[in-house]
C-alpha cells in the first residue's frame, strides 16, 4: 500500500527532523564557539539529506496512489497535509537548502559575537547575503505556490494567513495603540501617584531562579519527564515533542522577567507535549504554525501570568524559593508595567504589537527592494521614533542587531507574535464564555479546565486545518482584535 510507504517514509524523514532540532538546540546553549564552523557544516549535510528524502520523486507518485486508497478521514486528513508540505518542499532545491542552512547559521554566528559590542559594519555583510538569500528564496516558492513572495514566506511560518487579511488588522491595532499608549501611561501614572512602586530589585541567584521557574511550569501542566530548561542568549523552545528544550535568561537583581520568559516558553512546550503522539511522524501531527504555537505561549504568560487570579496561586511560591515576601498591591504594578523600550523580548503587553508591526513592515521593504541592509538603521529608528517615540540610531545592538530571527534567515515569522496575542485574547473570551468561573480555578492553582479546552480545540488539531480555520473553529468566528482591544483597555485602561 502506497499509505504505508509513506508512513515509513515520514518516520524516516521524523528520525533526521529529531537529529537537526537536538543538534540545533545544543549549538544555542551547550556548544563551545569554536565548533561553530563544524556543527553548521554537519547540519548543512543532515539538512540537504532531510530535504533529498522529503523531495524524493517517488513521493509524489506515493501521495497520488494513497489518494486512491480506502483511507480513514485522519489518514486523508495527513495525506493532504504531507501533499501540502511536499509542495512547499519541491519549491526549494537540495542545494538551496544547503546553502540556505550554511549562509544563515554562519550569520547567526557572527551576529552572536557582533551583537554585544553593537557592531554593525562587522555583521551587515552577513545579513545582506542572508536578505538576498531570502529573495531567491520567495521567488522560487512564490512561482510555485501561486502566492506574492512575502505570502510564500509566511505561508512556511503560518499557513493560510495573508497579508491582504494580516495587513488591514496591524493597521487598525497601531492606530488604536498609538492612541492608546500616552491614555494607559497617563493611568498608570495616576496609579503609582496613589501607591508608588516598590523597587523590583534584590539578590536573586539563578539556581533559586530556575527552581522558582520550574515549580510555575509544573503547576500550569508541563511534564518535566519529557523536558527542561536551560539558559540562552535568546530565551526559545526548541527540541521535539518528546525532548521539549526550553531556555531562557536570568537578571541576578530583578526575577520577574526570567519568570515571565518562562511561562511564555512553557507554552510552547504545552502545546508541543499535547500534539497527538500517534500522528508525531506526520506533518499532520506537528504544530500548525508560528502564531497559533504564540497564541499558546502568550496565552499562558499574558492571560494566565499576568491575570491577578494567577498571583494569588503564584505568590507563595515566589516567597518561598526566593525568599522574599511580595504582597499582590506591590508585585501587581511590576506585572502590569507599561514603559516605552527598545527591546521587543522586554516590551509590554502594550508596547509589544507595536515592535512586531514595525518589523513585519520592514522585512517587507527589505524583500521587495524597497530598502536594502544598508537602509536599516536609518529606517528602524524613523518606525521607532513614529510609533514609541524612541531613537535607536546610535544603539544598533538594541535597533536591528536584536533579535535572532533575521541573522537566521527566518523571513515571515515576526507577525506571528502578534498575530498569536490576538487569537490568545480571543480564544480566553471563548473560554470565559462557557466557564465563568475560569478565575477561581486559577486562583486556586487549578488549570485542569483551561488545558482542557486548549487539548481538545487548540493542541489536538495539530495541523489538520489551516491557522484560520483551527481559530474559527475554536471560538466561532475569524481574527477579530475587538476582543484583544478589550482585554488591553480592561487592564490598562484605567
């Protein structure tokens, strides 16, 4: 049966998938610089091998004939997805993909060193022939697919999602927010008038830290016998759904944003440790994309860690593993801090959408010609400066050097995050709807019902359906930033 080949083949293409996400997780937190040049060379080879067997001729003919098979509907459920995957895969030579692998881990690389001093002139050469990488890229895939060469990107991120329905909801949400953000500051402001801020600052070691960190993890669900957490220069869940390789970073003098971090990348790791395990071979059985893997992580650190029914479950623990006493008046204020920054992986609940949109802008520009490389700077900080009032010009560490996404190729991804804060918000309203008491439970440590819901209509779908359509079935409707324009004027508003 040409079914059961394919069920062998995607176990073999699941084995080397293993290997790359394994090894690719190791160089970001255990490797020693100097294997740098060798790890990148050997993930190049097993990456050209994955793409070789993914793209075998012969896989096409087995989809045709598995298609004339008698098959249960999850069996045609997971050959259409792996027909749908093979597509975007034979977009792409092996050579490419080879070369795809090299040029961005060895940028990577280079901008891990150049980050720290902000040494821009070192690192630009380096992101220009990624970026020019990145166009051949989107024209090969955009030719195949039939889509505009940014689609053909994001649709390996996020697929269904388009800028023509993307676009029109970023534009509406950074009109309200820049609107917003001096009313929310000014509230703020008033607040802390009445009750001013306690100093989040103190001696919190790391080891205290991580014991801290994980206690949170088990208690909103994640299994520990099939994950850990590590520390990285970039916080990030990598590994497989059997191996979940969660990371984060740790400040000495303050512990809420290691916290934070946390609770964002376990869930991640919720969602990867709750897709199907009989379907983990098949493309139908991973993650269906970027924005619904952040509407899983930010729903966990936005609507449940930064939900007060959450401290007062979470406060005890705080007390006891760092061993300093926070009352719910003094640790909230930190929680629900709004500030203007430059960093995204720092922002607000608030500010964040506004770093995203800036950068799903940019890449945009920078794939069509609009602006090259060089242009950055400059066109970073003029976004910067019109959306937060924030001058990065002289600071290119924390402008166009921060984030790990561009110097590794990955083109399409950013609108993910926000994407995902607008589906958490909306998928919390359509949990809120049928359990009320959703609250209580938490306060109380009990998180058996949220996970629950997110089992049965978030993690159990895995790829079945597209980004859109897992949404609408979810909670009954399309994309709609009413309900995450609700949630950010209840909680900041005022």
């Amino acid at each position: 049966m040409s079914y059961a080949k394919l069920d062998a083949h995607c176990r073999s293409l699941g084995a080397l998938e293993h290997a790359l996400a394994i090894l690719g997780t190791d160089e970001a937190t255990n490797m020693a610089p100097g294997g740098g040049e060798q790890r990148a060379e050997a993930m190049a080879s097993l990456s050209g091998m994955h793409h070789r067997q993914a793209t075998a001729p012969e896989v096409a003919d087995w989809i045709e004939a598995a298609k004339a098979e008698t098959l249960e509907t999850e069996q045609e459920i997971a050959v259409a997805e792996l027909e749908r995957s093979y597509v975007n895969m034979t977009c792409l030579p092996s050579d490419f993909v080879e070369r795809k692998m090299r040029t961005s881990m060895r940028s990577e690389q280079l901008w891990r060193a150049a980050r720290p001093k902000g040494d821009w002139k070192a690192f630009e050469p380096a992101l220009q022939e990624v970026v020019e990488m990145t166009r051949e890229e989107a024209s090969l895939r955009a030719d195949v697919l039939g889509l505009a060469p940014y689609d053909a990107l994001m649709e390996q991120f996020d697929p269904g999602n388009r800028t023509a329905s993307i676009t029109p909801v970023f534009e509406e949400l950074k009109t309200f927010l820049v609107e917003f953000l001096p009313r929310a500051l000014e509230a703020q402001e008033q607040r802390h008038a009445r009750r001013p801020l306690k100093a989040l600052s103190g001696d919190y070691p790391v080891e205290r830290q991580k014991a801290l960190g994980i206690a949170m993890m088990k208690a909103v669900g994640f299994d520990m016998n099939h994950g850990s957490l590590s520390i990285s220069d970039h916080p990030f869940c990598g590994g497989v759904p059997s191996d979940v390789r969660m990371t984060t970073r740790y400040r000495t003098d303050e512990f809420l944003s290691a916290l934070m971090g946390i609770l964002h990348e376990t869930g991640h790791g919720l969602y990867e440790q709750n897709l199907p395990k009989q379907w983990a071979h098949w493309p139908s059985g991973k993650a269906r994309g970027m924005s619904i893997h952040e509407s899983q992580s930010l729903f966990v650190e936005k609507q449940i860690g930064r939900n007060p029914a959450f401290w007062n479950f979470a406060l005890p623990l705080v007390d006891e593993h760092l061993q300093e006493s926070w009352t719910m008046e003094d640790l909230l204020p930190h929680v629900h801090l709004i500030q203007r920054g430059k960093i995204r992986v720092d922002a607000d609940e608030v500010t964040y959408p506004l770093h995203v949109i800036l950068r799903y802008e940019l890449e945009q520009d920078l794939l069509s010609g609009k602006i090259e490389v060089k242009d950055l700077p400059e066109a970073w900080d003029a976004k910067m400066q019109a959306s937060l009032g924030i001058s990065t010009l002289d600071d290119p560490k924390n402008g166009p050097m921060q984030d790990v996404h561009w110097p590794s190729g990955a083109f399409g991804y950013f609108p993910s995050y926000t994407l995902g804060a607008l589906m958490a918000a909306q998928q919390w309203a359509a949990i809120v709807k049928i359990n009320p008491d959703v609250d209580r439970q938490i306060a109380a440590g009990d998180f058996d019902a949220v996970n629950a819901w997110r089992r049965d209509n978030i993690w159990s779908k895995a790829s079945t359906a597209s980004t859109p359509d897992i949404l609408r079935q979810a909670t009954g409707e399309g994309l709609n930033p009413a309900y995450f324009i609700a949630h950010l004027e209840a909680r900041y508003g005022h």
